[in-house]
C-alpha cells in the first residue's frame, strides 16, 4: 500500500487571482495537465470562454460546464444585471465528482474583490465553501501591492494558501518584487513562464512549460503531497 492510500484526495482546489488578466486560465491549465485535475469556471461571462483555453492548452483535460454562463463580457455582477438573471453566487453549487480521486480545478472571475452577485464578491464564496486556493499574480505597476493585499486578505479570512505562482515573463525588476514579496509574505513563489502561442507549438511548449512549474511546486510547497488529505 502506497503512502497516498491512507489519504483522500481532496475534492477541489480553487485559482484566484491577485488582479484581472494576471494569468489564471493558463495556470489553471497548467495544473491540470500537470497533476491531472478535472476543470470548473464557476461564473463565466462573455466569449470566448475561460473553458475554451483550457481545451486548446491541455484537450484530455475533462471540463465541467460552468454554473453561470453570461453572455456579457463584463464584471459578473454587471452581466448578470444586463441579462435580467436572479441567482445568489454563494448558492451556486460545486461541480459534482464523475470520479472520486480527481480533485476539481475551480476557476473564480477577476481578482478577490471581483463581485460576482450585487452583494458578494469572490473572496466570499472562497470563504463560504472554505476552500484552498492557489493565488496567481503576474508582474506590473502595483503588482506587489495587489499580491500581498491578497495574500492578506485570505489569511484574515482563515484560507489556505497552498501555492503562489507568477505568470508571465520576468525582468530584472521583477526578480527584486519577488524577493521582496516572498520576504514580506514568507510565501515562496512558483513561476509559470511565458510559452510560444504560435498555433503549431502551443501545445507543445506549453506542456514543457507546465512540467516545470509543477516541478517547482512539488519542491516549494509538495504540491502533490497536498492533494491529499486525512
């Protein structure tokens, strides 16, 4: 008997980000190609869909359809209003599990104070299904500020931080934000760096670039380890 058999897999692990277009889908992606993951985007608002990258970058990947799918390529609390929809977002239910040992990737929209109903925000369906999260940043003007604001936020509400990953390139400059952010935070970061987008090697060098950013999880934090639970 293998160690993990003492052990269940844990059911979900959800990607939030620190900002808007920081690199979520990709790292989404990228986990579950990396450590088999099924997929969820729980609010979806406008084309093409954040489910639509997931199946160019990592096809054998299974996708859950989302629970809401807005039409209005907007904040989901704006869409939602524009379309004349009535749901409460913190009774939007979890995806179901097709197979127990697959843990479920849950996708949220924006950054953590992204409103996703006209009175909640994704930070409080986090909270409210009290799940772990894998935080996603990427480099720009303000980016340690966003990052640490997050990493903040989720500590004060009691949340699991299994993972930090930054998506994107690297300069010079963001070698000294990372250092100052994992000594601010004692937080190690992961990378996920940036991979050809040309239709012929996407894949490809996407793949590459997903190994080792599972890599560099299981030696920071033991990704994989964590997956499991009592």
């Amino acid at each position: 008997m293998s160690s993990k058999d003492k052990y269940m897999r844990l059911p979900y692990l959800v990607v939030v980000g620190s900002h808007t277009d920081v690199g979520k889908s990709a790292v989404s992606a990228a986990l579950c190609y990396g450590l088999g993951l099924a997929y969820h985007k729980i609010v979806q608002a406008g084309t093409p869909t954040d489910s639509d990258v997931i199946a160019t970058l990592t096809p054998d990947t299974h996708i859950i359809p989302s629970a809401i799918t807005l039409q209005t390529p907007t904040s989901p609390h704006r869409a939602k209003k524009l379309e004349s929809l009535h749901y409460d977002a913190l009774e939007l239910p979890l995806p179901t599990h097709t197979t127990p040992e697959t843990t479920i990737l849950i996708e949220t929209a924006g950054g953590l104070y992204t409103p996703i109903d006209s009175t909640h925000c994704v930070l409080d369906w986090v909270v409210y299904h009290h799940l772990p999260v894998v935080l996603v940043g990427r480099h720009y003007l303000g980016a340690i500020n966003h990052i640490l604001l997050s990493i903040e936020a989720l500590k004060t509400r009691n949340i699991d931080i299994l993972g930090l990953i930054i998506s994107g390139a690297r300069d010079s400059e963001a070698y000294d934000s990372e250092e100052f952010i994992t000594q601010y935070s004692q937080m190690p970061i992961a990378h996920l760096r940036e991979f050809d987008k040309n239709t012929l090697r996407i894949r490809e060098d996407f793949a590459r670039a997903a190994r080792e950013l599972v890599g560099e999880l299981n030696t920071l934090c033991h990704i994989q380890e964590l997956l499991y639970t009592h």
